[in-house]
C-alpha cells in the first residue's frame, strides 16, 4: 500500500470530522406530520446568518464579491443558510467515510473559496487557514483520496468498469435531489415547502457534475 495516500486519508479524516464538528451547532431535529424525524437547520442559525453574511461584507474590498453578498445572499439569506448547512454536512460526512470524494471535494473547495473571499479581508489568519482548506481540497480531488480507507476503494474493488458511470450518476441525484426540499422549511403543521430558486441551480450542477467521473 502506498505510504502517502495513507497519509491524505488521514488528513482527509481529520478535515471530515472538522466539517461535522463546524455544522453540529446548526442543526436540530423536527418532525413531517409529527412522526418522521429529519435535520432541519436550527432558526437561531436561520436568523445569526444575515447578521454574519452583512459583517463579511462591510468593508469587504472585493466588490464583485461584496456586491454578491449584499444583493443576492442577504435578500435570500434563509436560503443560503441552509443549502450552506447541508453542504458542510455532505462534504464532512463524505470525507469522513471517503464516499464521492470527486464530488465530495468539488462541493467542499467551493464552499472554501466563498468562505475565503469572505472573510479574506478580517485577518491573516482567515486567509491562511481557508488557503490551507482549499489546498486540501485540491489534493482530496486529484489524489481521489476516497480509494485509501474510504468507501470509493471498496466501490472500485466490487464494481464493474462498465457499471460505474451509471453509478455516478445514480450517487449525484442521490446527493442532489433533496436540496431542494432541505433549503425549503416546515411550516407549523409539519410540512415541507421548498424553495423555488434553486431549481435552475439544482438542475445545472447536475448536468454538470454527472458528466465527471466521481471514483477515478
């Protein structure tokens, strides 16, 4: 076994479990109709985000970002807290396990960039440690760090060649699909609405994303 694809999974491990730790605090558990439990991103995170989304980017020096922030993110901030929340959440949980890490790393470097032209501004620090993430984002990517203790090496061992493509695409509408009901919110009788503005996102990143190859 190759000594150094040991070692990227165990960053990839400890970077994993950092995501989780990061997102254990945004959610709580509710209920559809009273019975059926499901994670939905905590209102104390819901109503703390804008006031943190209009703090990165007050004095923010990059304008096309700051102007993002300001004219898209802060009208919809319910939306961009909880497609934020659920994204930690898979790139924590899918590099913890070493599942998709294609598409596991490509979500996680995306989620890093914008955490990074956010805050690049406040402080060294911040631009040092989102410089770090998404470098290992880059790595997890090229490296396919999911083959090295992680469910893609097993993936790979018991499929077939032939069958793999099909299997990405299977796994990114498995990924995919329920953001659109995970951005909605409950309303007091338990019911789930979604959120109409992320279909034309939802549909592109699929279109996009099944046509790479997630294990090689």
């Amino acid at each position: 076994m190759n000594v150094p694809q040991i070692w990227l999974a165990v960053l990839r491990i400890i970077v994993g479990a950092w995501f989780l730790k990061a997102v254990w605090t945004k959610f709580t558990v509710e209920f559809v109709w009273g019975v059926v439990p499901y994670l939905a991103v905590s209102p104390r995170f819901i109503g703390f985000q804008p006031k943190r989304v209009a703090e990165f980017a007050n004095g923010n020096p990059v304008d096309w970002y700051k102007q993002f922030l300001e004219g898209t993110v802060l009208p919809h901030a319910q939306l961009f807290a909880n497609l934020q929340a659920y994204g930690e959440v898979a790139v924590g949980i899918g590099l913890l396990l070493g599942f998709c890490i294609g598409l596991t790393a490509l979500i996680g470097l995306f989620l890093t960039l914008n955490y990074g032209l956010a805050t690049q501004w406040m402080s060294f620090g911040q631009q040092g440690f989102h410089v770090l993430l998404a470098t290992s984002m880059i790595m997890f990517l090229g490296a396919r760090a999911g083959r090295v203790w992680g469910l893609d090496g097993l993936i790979l061992r018991r499929v077939s060649p032939s069958s793999r493509r099909w299997l990405s695409i299977i796994m990114v509408l498995t990924v995919f699909l329920p953001l659109p009901f995970s951005a909605g919110t409950a309303d007091r009788d338990g019911r789930l609405y979604a959120v109409s503005e992320n279909d034309s996102t939802l549909t592109i990143v699929l279109l996009q994303v099944s046509s790479h190859k997630l294990w090689e």
